[in-house]
C-alpha cells in the first residue's frame, strides 16, 4: 500500500498507508476522518497536534525497504551535483543492493540498469521499484566485474566492495565525458581504486570527496547543532572518461 499522507510533528514525522483506520502513534491517535485532509492541522486524541500534508516521493522514499546497506541522502546529493545528471542521462548502477540509490536517480535521469549479482536482493530491489511506480528502471542479474551491456552511458555508479575491478567494464560503456562515481568506506579501497584508475589512460581523476552532514535542534532560543550525527559512511570518488 502506497503512503498517502504524512504528519508532521514537532519530534517526529508519520507515515500513514490507509486512511479507512484511525492512525495510532505513541503521542495518541488521529482519526480516520481527518485523515482525510490534505493540508493544515490535525490533533491527536491526546491533543499533540501535527501537520498534515499529502505525500510525496521523498516521503515514499524515506520508508524504502532496505536489505543491504543502502547510500543515505547527502551522498546520491552528491552524486547529482558533481555530474550534472538530469532527464536527459543515460546511467547504470552497481550493485543494486536495496536499490535505494537507482530508484533516487531514476526519479531524476531518463534511464537506469541496476546490476546485482545476488538474486535475494532482487527481490528488495523489485519491491522497492514497484512501490515508487518506476517505469524506467531494469535490474540485471550479472557480476557488473564481467562487463556492463549498455553503451553510451553518462554516469557508472559503483557501491560495491571493489569498484577498481569495474573500470574496464565502465570504460566500455561510458560515452566521452562520462562519469565513474565510486561509493566506498574506507581509505585503503580509495587507493585501490584512484591506483587503478591511474592505470587506465582513459580516465582522468577528479576528486575524492567525504560529505559531513550537520543537523541543527531550533526550537526558540535552543539553537544548536544536534546531539548525534552520522559520523561516517563513505568516501566518494569522482573520475571522468577522456
Ligand atoms: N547502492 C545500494 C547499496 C549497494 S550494497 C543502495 O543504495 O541500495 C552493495 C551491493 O553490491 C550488494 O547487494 C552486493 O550483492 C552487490 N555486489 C557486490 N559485488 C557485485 C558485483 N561484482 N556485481 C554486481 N553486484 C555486486
């Protein structure tokens, strides 16, 4: 069931699927029938108040079904805006794990093929493409180290143990001036992969990037940065084909 509204509170949000049932939430319930409204304000039965909007992609999105380790929003941020994608590109993903990163960037490129060589997670990815009503995305069910079948690609994306085996594969398939994003955690496979890269005469290196995320409490005069933050997920290495 698809969500259709969220409610926004002031500690939490809430994402409602069925509008026939009264929605329960540890600040109280809100009733079916003011679920029915798509915009202003609702109350709780307890009366904590939230606001009520219709959802939307992102809303969809933040409830994505997750199987493998999926790349959080900073980082497919960052992905957008180092390569300039838009409706008009031409990209393929690997691995697909929950497919969290290729059912973002097909909401925003006109094509995508999502490689996975793990059939369970399949499965989550198919899910996942299904709930977004996605139309062009396809998975295919090969080691993406055996070569990629697309041609004339404008971004590779790599989230997977060792991207410096995929850069023959990338190099086939990108168009000139395509973009190789490589997603790892840690620094040693950085090396691996910028060495590799290095290599191939037909890559330039651009830059490795860490996007450090810093999210602030404002409520009145409490206005700092929060308690907690993720401290680390991984480094994005960015190179082009020349
Ligand atoms: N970017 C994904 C998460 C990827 S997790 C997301 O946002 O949801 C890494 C995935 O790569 C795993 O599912 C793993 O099975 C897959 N994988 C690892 N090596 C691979 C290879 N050589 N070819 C295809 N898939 C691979």
């Amino acid at each position: 069931m698809e969500i259709k509204r969220v409610l926004i509170g002031q500690e939490k949000e809430f994402f409602v699927k069925d509008l026939s049932k009264d929605f329960h939430t540890q600040f109280g319930f809100v009733k079916a029938k003011d679920l029915k409204k798509k915009s202003g304000k609702v109350k709780t039965n307890t009366g904590k108040e939230f606001s009520i909007l219709e959802s939307s992609f992102i809303d969809a999105y933040k409830k994505i079904k997750r199987d493998a380790q999926i790349m959080i929003l900073k980082d497919i941020a960052q992905i957008i805006v180092e390569t300039g994608i838009n409706h008009k590109s031409k990209v393929v993903d690997a691995g697909a794990g929950s497919g969290a990163l290729a059912c973002f960037l097909a909401h925003h490129v006109k094509e995508i093929v999502t490689y996975e060589k793990r059939k369970d997670h399949i499965k989550v990815v198919e899910r996942n493409i299904e709930s977004f009503g996605l139309k062009n995305i396809k998975i295919k069910n090969k080691d993406v180290y055996n070569g990629i079948d697309e041609k004339n690609v404008d971004l590779v994306t790599l989230d997977l143990p060792e991207p410096w085996k995929a850069v023959k594969s990338a190099s086939k398939a990108l168009k000139n001036g395509g973009f190789v994003a490589a997603y790892v955690p840690t620094v040693p496979q950085v090396s691996d992969f910028v060495k590799e890269i290095e290599k191939n005469k037909g890559f330039v290196y651009l830059r490795t990037v860490e996007i450090l995320e810093r999210e602030w409490k404002i409520q009145g005069r409490i206005a700092r940065p929060k308690n907690q933050m993720i401290a680390h997920t991984g480094f994005l290495v960015f190179v082009r084909k020349v």
